[in-house]
C-alpha cells in the first residue's frame, strides 16, 4: 500500500510565482481575516480565496515531498545519486540558492527512483512514460473532503475534481480508473471512465464515485491512466489520503457555535474543516480532519490543547494577498528557550510538523525544554524585522532560529538591508552558501551551520560555528536536520 502522505498526528508553488509577492502588507498579530463561516454566515459554503487556494498547493506539494523523501531514503546510493543528478539539471540557468524543485521535478525523481534508469525490453517506453506523467500531474480534490462511517447500502456521494499540477499531455484519449485503498491495501474499485485528452489542456475533469463502507479511520484515492488495449504498464497518481469521521457534521456545528474569543487560530481550524467539506481543498500539511476538528472542540479561552500543531496568527500578508500563519505546538509546561523553524517559501508552513520528521522535532522541543513555532518569512526587511521582533517579545528565554532554505537568504538580505544585530540568540543554518565563505556567515553569532563546503577549512575565529556538511539541495538535509539540532544544543548546554 502506498504512503497516506505527510499526515501523522491522529495515532508547487513554484519559488518564482511566491517570490512575485513583493509586498507584505500585515505583520504577525493580525487577526484578518481569520472568520469561519459559522461566525459570517451559518454554516453556508466557506467560499475560498486566493489564500485558501494557495494553501492547498502547498500542502499538496508537501504530500508529493514527503512521498519523495521516503522513497529517496529506501532507495540505493546509486539510485539516490542518479536523482540528484536529475535535480539539478532541472534547476534553471542562472536559478540561485532560492529554487525550489516544482511538483513536475518530484514527479521524475520519483519516476526514476521506481523504474530506474533502463526500461523495460518488452515495454511502449513513449507510451508508459505518457501515462506517468498524466497520472503525476492530477490533483485529486475530493468534495466532501472526508466521509462519515457507513455499514450497508452504499457509501456517501463524492465528486472527484482532476487538475493538473503541472503541464502534461495525453496523445489521444486514455481511461482513469479511481480505486480506493484500505488499511489492508486491497483495492476497491470506484470508477472507471474514458476521458478526452484534450481536457488536460483546459480545467480537468469531474467523477462521481461512492465512499466505502467503512468504520472511522483512513483510505487512500489514487487514479491509474491507461488505454483500452494498450498492454502498457497503467500509470498511476500519487495516493491522497481521505478520512472517515465519526459525527462530522454534529460536532463541527457544535464547534462552530461554541465561542471562543480572541483565539483567531481556532477559527482558521474551523474554516479549514469547512474548506475540506464543502470544496475538498485541504488546510494543513500535519493535520487530519478529525485532528482539527478535535484541536477546535478542545480549544479554550486559554489557548489551544497541548502538543498538538496548531495555527496561532497571521504572521503577515504578502502582496498576492495570502495570508501566512505562524504555526505552534503548545508546551505542558512554561519553557526556558524558543525556536523559530523558518519554512522555505514553497512549503506549507506546518509541513516541519508532519510525520516522522514532525515527531523528531517534538522530541527535539521536549529534550531542550523548548516551545516550537514556524512560520514563512516577508520579503520586505521593515516588515521582517517587525515580526521577528514580535516574535523576540513572545520568546521564553534564548531565541533559536532555525532558518531552512531559502528562509536563510530572505532573512541574511533583511539582517544586511538593516544593517542590525540580530534579533535572536542563535541561529541553525541549513542551506547552500553560495558567493562566499560558508564560515563567515554571521560571524561572531552562535550557529549550527548544515551546508555544503570544506568544514575542515573554517575561516572562523570567534568559536561561535559549528560547521556540518550539508547537501547542495537543502531538502535532503531535513532527515537528519532534528538530530543534528538534538547533539548541538546538548554539546552547548554541557559547556554553560
């Protein structure tokens, strides 16, 4: 059974179009925006902006990486080498340290990774590598996005949305058979249709299926391309996980009623169930459905429940009008050090929460007597500087950032435009220094720096740096990023 993608609590934007919002126009503290239907109008449609939209891109480009990075770390040395190689050679001329790999980019790392270099003798290559690359661009948007639990008859009417994440195209009409997958990993099949090719090149496509008979717990939709008559291998679209929920729509509406002031983040929970019932577009990269329904229901006048990833506020809004929220996992108990996880710009910002990795950090929190929060940085360097400002004056104790990605050239662009000390005690650097001496990179503050380069040839003289070679892609780092973090803070709080 393939992976139910990055979501593991309950037991692409392209860096181009993002970098387009120039502008940031309101600063962490901002409750705008953060209504629900409930609170606006009954319990009508959440009507979905440009926000909403966004989000789901980005939790859907988390879901496809999370597929990639487990697979990349099963596969052989030779085979992770060889997809390297390919990554790169994707990155556009003259693209810096900002890029980001697209969804098409996933989509043939994966590829490679599952086929290998050589095909088949006996297989159509132009053919089977067509129906690959249809089935890797769907988007599967399923309205409602969750089902309630059924026993006989037939399973709760769903509308399957097909859209393209990127460019692909079919040479003549081919079928998409859906099919569900159970805990079990047996197949269901739930629909099987012809579809015109030239709908790839318009809005995509609708199908009617029905959920399975099913007690609470996940399922698994994927589609498989083929064509009649063809013997070629089927290709077959990433998994998107789907929940079947106990009493969704009684206990969303007692949610929805039950007021809680000035709590703007459990509102953005409530409109993100809303989103997920009425248009299937999905609100968060670590959370479930019945995960945010349970952060809404315990979610008080004091704040939200304990370690449980949860959005706080608006952080800020950029200039294509997206709301970026600052994310938290609330500590049982007061905390002596804060860190700061600064997410690349092309992903969800809650992503660093999901999964394995999303555990590790939590370990990493508990260890270090820490409360985590993460969020995306502004492009402008006044309104940067406002927010981790903001952000200093929350703090408990030392201020660690830990600045991922291209997170690290849009704050050492903002830290250089305002030519000040930085507002924070210690910074984790995971990037790809390029220009300059990978050690003398905020020279003289305290830092972990996970980056490509000669670590046995540091320039730095201060004794502030700790310099662990890290990877060109600072993606590929993640795995380790959270143990590597552990051993520095504890090497650090032996020698206070």
């Amino acid at each position: 059974m393939e992976s139910l993608g990055t979501r593991d609590l309950s037991g692409a934007l392209s860096a181009a179009a993002i970098a387009g919002a120039a502008l940031a126009l309101a600063v962490f503290g901002s409750t705008a925006g953060a209504q629900t239907s409930a609170q606006t109008n009954g319990l009508s449609a959440a009507i979905p902006n440009q926000t909403d939209t966004e989000t789901h891109k980005r939790v859907v480009l988390a879901e496809r990486v999370a597929n990639f990075m487990r697979e990349y770390a099963a596969a052989s040395e030779d085979a992770r080498k060889r997809v390297d190689t390919l990554i790169e050679k994707a990155r556009p001329v003259g693209a810096g340290v900002m890029w980001y790999p697209g969804f098409d980019v996933f989509a043939h790392a994966l590829r490679d990774l599952r086929r290998g270099p050589k095909p088949s003798a006996a297989e159509n290559q132009a053919v089977r590598d067509e129906f690959d690359e249809v089935a890797a661009a769907f988007d599967l948007v399923v309205v409602p996005g969750c089902f309630a639990p059924r026993s006989e008859g037939v399973g709760e009417a769903l509308t399957v949305r097909v859209r393209t994440l990127f460019p692909a195209f079919a040479a003549k009409d081919f079928t998409c058979a859906l099919e569900w997958l159970g805990a079990d990993g047996v197949a269901q099949p739930a629909r099987r249709e012809t579809i015109e090719s030239a709908v790839l090149r318009e809005n995509g496509f609708e199908m009617f299926i029905h959920a399975p008979l099913s007690k609470p717990g996940w399922w698994t939709l994927r589609a498989n391309v083929a064509r009649d008559g063809d013997p070629t291998v089927p290709g077959t679209s990433a998994p998107v996980a789907i929940q079947c929920v106990n009493d969704l729509e009684a206990r969303f509406k007692a949610a929805s009623e039950r007021a809680v002031a000035d709590q703007p983040g459990r509102a953005r929970l409530l409109r993100g169930i809303d989103l997920l019932r009425l248009h299937g577009l999905r609100s968060s990269a670590c959370l479930s459905a019945e995960s945010e329904l349970f952060a809404a229901e315990t979610w008080t006048d004091a704040g939200p429940p304990v370690g449980v990833p949860v959005p706080l506020e608006i952080a800020f809004t950029d200039g294509m009008a997206v709301s970026h929220w600052m994310w938290s996992i609330r500590p049982p108990a007061e905390t002596a050090r804060t860190i700061l996880l600064l997410a690349p710009a092309a992903e969800a910002p809650d992503a660093v929460f999901a999964g394995a990795i999303g555990a590790e950090w939590i370990k990493v929190a508990g260890r270090h007597d820490a409360e985590l929060f993460s969020t995306h940085l502004p492009l402008d360097a006044t309104l940067m500087e406002a927010m981790l400002g903001r952000v200093r004056e929350r703090a408990k104790g030392e201020l660690l950032i830990v600045a991922r990605g291209d997170a690290f050239g849009r704050l050492q662009a903002a830290l250089y435009v305002k030519r000040q000390t930085p507002p924070f005690d210690a910074i984790v650097i995971s990037s790809n220094i390029v220009g300059q001496d990978p050690s003398t990179v905020l020279a003289g503050v305290t830092r972990l720096l996970v980056a490509p380069g000669d670590t046995t040839k540091s320039s730095d003289k201060t004794g502030t740096l700790t310099w662990v070679e890290g990877s060109w892609l600072p993606l590929l780092n993640e795995p380790r990023l959270p143990r590597l973090v552990d051993d520095w803070l504890t090497a650090r709080d032996a020698h206070k």
